[in-house]
C-alpha cells in the first residue's frame, strides 16, 4: 500500500469529486477521501504544502477555507482536514509561501511575504505559526524551493535561495540558528533562478531557470555535491 496523496493546485475537480484546490486521495486507487476533501474549501488557490506526522500545512493566494476567513495559509488534521484555529501566519493580505519544509522544530516558509521583522524567507514554530526564537534569517529576494536535510552532525535545516548579505548565489545552506553554513556552495555560484531541490542518492538536484554554475555552462537542471555544494 502507498498510503494518502495529498495535492493542491487551482482545480475544481479531482478524480471526478468537487475538490476546491486541496485534496486526499488513496495513492493505491485514486479515490478522493471526503471526509477530507470537502467543499467550499480553499476558495482561490494552494501552491505549496507539507506534512509532519499529523498535520498538513497549505499557503496560497486564499482567503476562506471551508467558509471561513483565513489569510493564506492553514494547518489542518491529515485525517479529515479539520483546520487548527490557533496556527495564524501571516497579517499582510496578498502575503504567502510559495515553499516550505518541514524541520524537527521549525516550518521553514520562503516567498514573497513579510513576517516580523524577515522578508522572503522565515521559520515559524507548529503550534501558533509564531516566528521561531531558534532560527532568525531572512532574505532579499523570494526563496522559491527550501529542502530539508541533515547530514551527520551539521543538521542543515534548509537550502535556499540567496540570503541577506551573503555572496552570490543563489543557493546557501543555513542552519536551524540561521547562521550561514560558510563551507557549502563556495564560488560564484548559479547564473539564474532556483526553483526546485530535490535530494537524491547521488546528489543534490538543482532545477530551474538556470544558464551556468561557477562559469560553467548547465541546462535547467545539475546536480551537486550534498556535502559540498559542488559539482561531483
């Protein structure tokens, strides 16, 4: 068995069931489950997700969510899509994340949002959606793709776009503190924009609309060192 899929997007429709922009599907038959898949949902929007062990967390351009006032970003049971009423991110309206990750202690968000004092780039506690005390970062531009990560003792909780007077990039790793792991990625780094990680096997998979990476010509996609951030 593969267990439950959960998607988000602008559809209406998923698998034949009225599914406003989020729905909980059985990965072996496609079946829709609707005691979580419900309408009215998400009344816009979802454009990202995560999940921990119980909750799955949704941002986007919304605004209700099963007819209520929300403000672009939700917690909701895995189960049956119940929304937690004490996780409140974002005050700005048109503020969301358009990335997340799921760490030990802190949901990392990266977008074009504003929270507190950080801009683009936060780490918010699971309870309350409060900005965490253990990481403070931010970044100058809106961080597209976070992947969470830990190798050995380092424990990296994310891989971004460029941060706040860091050198060119645009990837760094940080870590749960927000300190710049000074080791990784050395260079001059992507030509371009960073859309999409995805940790393999072999290495760390870079995608997007990226030209060449330390003066050297890549496609839309390389793959990189995990330890080092350089090519193997």
């Amino acid at each position: 068995m593969l267990g439950q899929l959960y998607v988000a997007g602008e559809f209406g429709l998923c698998a034949g069931t009225t599914a406003p922009a989020l729905a909980k599907l059985d990965a072996d038959t496609g079946a829709v489950n609707t005691s979580f898949t419900q309408s009215p949902g998400i009344d816009i929007s979802a454009v990202a997700i995560a999940s921990d062990d119980y909750y799955l967390y949704v941002s986007g351009p919304f605004y209700h969510y099963r007819g209520v006032a929300v403000n672009s970003m939700i917690k909701v049971l895995l189960s049956d899509g119940s929304r937690d009423t004490g996780f409140n991110v974002f005050s700005n309206i048109g503020d969301a994340a358009t990335a997340m990750a799921v760490a030990p202690s802190t949901l990392f968000l990266g977008g074009p949002f504003t929270v507190g004092a950080y801009t683009n780039f936060a780490g918010v506690t699971y309870d309350t959606g409060g900005l965490s005390a253990a990481h403070q970062s931010s970044a100058n531009s809106p961080v597209r793709a976070i992947r969470e990560r830990r190798v050995c003792a380092l424990r990296p909780a994310a891989i971004s776009r460029r941060s706040t007077a860091l050198p060119p990039g645009p990837l760094v790793r940080i870590f749960n503190s927000g300190e710049r792991d000074a080791s990784f990625a050395i260079g001059k780094g992507f030509v371009g924009n960073i859309t999409s990680l995805t940790a393999a096997d072999a290495g760390l998979v870079v995608g997007g609309t990226i030209n060449d990476f330390d003066d050297i010509p890549v496609g839309g996609a390389v793959m990189l060192n995990t330890i080092t951030g350089h090519l193997p």
